[in-house]
C-alpha cells in the first residue's frame, strides 16, 4: 500500500480515528455510505493493519495505522508532504521564585490522552522557530517567544 492506494473514505476513517481511542461503525460511517461499500474500506484498512477491530468490537489504530495517519493534514484529510522533524514547546513562566510548566492533554493519535508539553511538525519549508511560535499560538492562544 502507498499514498495513491488509500481512499477518500479510508483517509476519511483514519482521519476520525486519529481523535478518539475507538469507534464503532455508525460513528466512523458518518457520511452515510452504504454499508458494503463502507465494510469494504474498513476491510482494506484492516488488510493493510493500519486498524483493527478491539476487544470491545470497535474499532482503533495499529501502531502503524498511528504512524500512517498522523501524517494526515486532518482538516484535507490527506497525506502532508512533510520533513520528519518536529519541535517541543517547553513554556516557561517564572512567578516570584516559582517556575511554572505549561502542560496539556493529547486530544490525537498518537498518545491521546497522554499529557505533555506542546509539540508539533514542521510544515515543508517552515522555520523550527517559527514552527514552535505557531503551535504555541495554536494549542495555548498565547503569544511567546523562543529563546534557545
């Protein structure tokens, strides 16, 4: 399987999967697709392990299905053509003699539900600094600076 494999409505499945731990049928089939068209794509996908079906019946992704799909530009629900770099926001702020850490909870796959500080992907042609200065903005609504 490659990029060019993969169906609008497989990106579509993997794309919801990516925010919750599991989901059952009727909540990934959405869009009201019939429903041996959609078994089919949930039966490539699983083919493919990038899912599987979960102890409770639902279903989830495989590590690799974790992989796979957080390369997804979530909003085109399409594979990102980007570098393997990210960037971790370590925020920082002193009150009196006290340092505080901003923290916060994966809402995504991979790691969802995990706590952690702000990290994101470099987008192609993005600055690490500049990267960094829009995840912050993005996942706190605060203004920062980057000091190294």
């Amino acid at each position: 399987m490659n990029n060019n494999d993969i169906h609008p409505i497989q990106s579509n499945i993997l794309c919801r999967l990516l925010f919750v731990t599991e989901a059952g049928f009727s909540n990934l089939n959405t869009d009201k697709i019939n429903s041996d068209q959609f078994s089919f794509h949930l039966r490539q996908l699983v083919g493919w392990k990038l899912i599987e079906k979960c102890e409770s019946g639902k279903y989830c992704l495989t590590t690799k299905g974790k992989e796979y799909a957080n390369r997804f530009d979530t909003e085109n629900t399409e594979v990102e053509r980007q570098p393997k770099i990210g960037v971790l926001v370590i925020a920082v702020r002193n009150k009196g003699k006290v340092k505080q850490y901003l923290m916060q909870q994966r809402l995504k796959q991979p790691y969802f539900g995990y706590w952690g500080f702000v990290t994101g992907k470099v987008k192609w042609g993005e600055k690490a600094e500049e990267t960094a200065l829009r995840e912050f903005k993005e996942e706190s609504n605060l203004e920062g600076e980057v000091k190294m």
